[in-house]
C-alpha cells in the first residue's frame, strides 16, 4: 500500500521526532581570487540563510507532506538557540518539546559555498553527556509525548542527547502504547541502546559497526547482517541504506529480504537525505505500509532531496510522479 496525501490528512495523532538538533547556516558568493594572507579563496559573499538542521529537519520534511509532529531536542541559551526557536515557530512546528540547557552550545553547522562547491563547513556544537537534571527532564516528557503521538522517530547525531535511559524510555512507552518507533542510529552510540525499537535505519558502514559490536567483525553479507541485527536487538524490521545502490530490507515478521534500488537522477548534496528518508518511511510505515512499499516511497523521496542543494525537503507534487 502506497501512502498520499489524502492519508496523512487522516492523522490524528503528530509523529514525535526525538534526537540532536541545531540549525544549517548557509553562506553563498563567488570566489575570484586568492587571499594574499594564505593559498585560500577569499569568498564574496552575496546572500546567506539558515534552515532547520539535523532532528529538526525530520520535523520539517514531515510538515512538507502535512504530517504534524512534536521535536523533543536540546538546544543552548545563546543566540543560535533564540533563532532556533524563532524558525521553528516561523515553520508552524510546536515549542513543547524544546529544552534549553545553559550549560550547551546549540548546534550551528555553516556551509561555505559557490555555485559549484562547498568552500568549507564551520562547526558550534557540544558533544557533552546530558547532566543528570537535563536527562531527566527529557526522559519526563518523553514518556508524555510517547503515548500520545501517532509513532515515534528517534534520530541520533551522537551529540549526547541520545542516552540509555532516554531510548530505553522511549521504546518502552512507544512498545507498550502499540506505537511504531524507528531509529536513525549514530556509529557513536553503543547498538544496545536502540534494543527493541520496531526499525533501525544504518547505513553500510554504521551497520558493520553495530556488527562489531555484536560480536560479528568480519561479516560484510548484508543479508546475514540485517537477520543478527534483527535477531541480537529485537528489532523487527532492519533497512541498510547503501547510497547509489539504494537499500536493503529485512523483515523479521515475514523473513523477507531484499534490495531496493535508488531513484537518484542527480546528486548535487547528500544533506539531509537520510532525514527525508527516515521521514518519510515512518509515516508510511504509521499509515500502514509494508516495509517494502514504505522504502520505495522513502528511496524515491531521498533521490528527490539529493538533486537539490543544501537541506532541503520533498513535497506532494514532487513525489506523485514517482
């Protein structure tokens, strides 16, 4: 079963969108010459604009389809935190689930580019654990918003929000509610936190961690990973993304394997596909999709993202040609 937009209308519940968040700044010109201080290119900037980056972004590729949905997120007591919020409420998203932390940075990435290449990437960011008081709180309103949202996407940077106790909280509530829970996970965080989540989203190389860590270093057959990541973390449905090569699929409930290839004409940047992807299969996968059906909506939704540059989002009318 293929999801529209009629569907998603449907929805009564929001999607909860849990995981590190921060903002995308993007600063544009032209370079023609050279800095007499250094052999690097003096940029002369002509425009620059910031866009919701990281979990943040999951949210905005779900109100591009008019899914509505809840971030639950970190963010500092500094200027980059006032913007934050001021564009999640400029984008019609909800402040309930913003926690601000005094003792954070919030996370800035800023993209120096021309027309035709990205000059550098300027990092702000804390990777800190969560204080025990900030941790808490999350833990608190996680185990609120669980229950009572359509499905539950927990997208980690490995920045440090993500812990233990959040995730474990978040599968059991979301477990116990009936609730769909998918897992974008970091190479970062040990596998065992994401134990019992409906879906896990690595891709090749973050899977060959998680395998790793199991115990399995030298498997690379992606079928027989995706069934001991199923089978040593209890979750049901496994999907490897593999860049041009699409994705894998494993489906424990029905012992189906298989590969989806990609949709990808163009590629101008990678940022952000994997946040359109997790988006998207997760809505179809809350609407009543198979696996299979939700990754090819969710594959041709990235390789729609992927043609465009910066973080960007996929719309109705884009996707309905595919």
């Amino acid at each position: 079963m293929m999801i529209s937009e009629e569907m998603v209308k449907q929805l009564s519940s929001p999607i909860l969108v849990v995981g590190d968040s921060g903002l995308d700044k993007y600063t544009y010109g032209n370079v023609s010459r050279i800095s007499p201080e250094a052999p690097v290119a003096i940029v002369e900037v002509h425009k620059e604009w910031h866009k919701l980056g990281l979990a943040a972004n999951v949210n905005d590729n779900l109100r591009e389809l008019g899914a509505a949905s809840t971030l639950l997120t970190v963010v500092g007591n500094d200027r980059s935190g006032d913007l934050f919020a001021s564009i999640i409420k400029e984008r019609g998203l909800t402040l309930d689930g913003i926690v601000v932390d005094k003792s954070r940075l919030t996370t800035l990435k800023e993209r120096v580019t021309t027309k035709t290449q990205q000059i550098c990437r300027i990092d702000y960011e804390s990777k800190e654990a969560l204080s025990p008081s900030i941790e808490e709180e999350l833990c608190r309103r996680a185990q609120n918003f669980a229950q009572n949202h359509a499905g539950v996407i927990l997208e980690d940077y490995g920045k440090g929000l993500v812990t233990e106790k959040l995730a474990q909280t978040l599968i059991t509530v979301a477990t116990a509610s009936k609730k769909i829970i998918t897992v974008d996970p970091s190479r970062h965080t040990p596998p065992h936190f994401y134990r019992g989540a409906t879906l896990i989203k690595p891709n090749f190389d973050e899977a060959h961690l998680i395998m790793a860590a199991l115990g399995y270093k030298q498997e690379r057959q992606l079928q027989t990973m995706a069934e001991i990541i199923s089978e040593k973390l209890n979750i049901e449905k496994v999907v490897i993304t593999l860049g041009a090569d699409g994705m894998a699929i494993f489906d424990r409930t029905c012992g189906h394997f298989s590969i989806i290839p990609t949709v990808a004409k163009e590629v101008f940047d990678v940022s952000g596909a994997g946040d359109t992807a997790i988006s998207v299969l997760t809505l179809a996968l809350i609407l009543g999709s198979s696996l299979e059906d939700g990754v090819w909506i969710a594959n041709a939704a990235a390789g729609i993202v992927v043609g465009k540059r910066g973080t960007a989002t996929v719309s109705w009318p884009e996707l309905l040609p595919h």
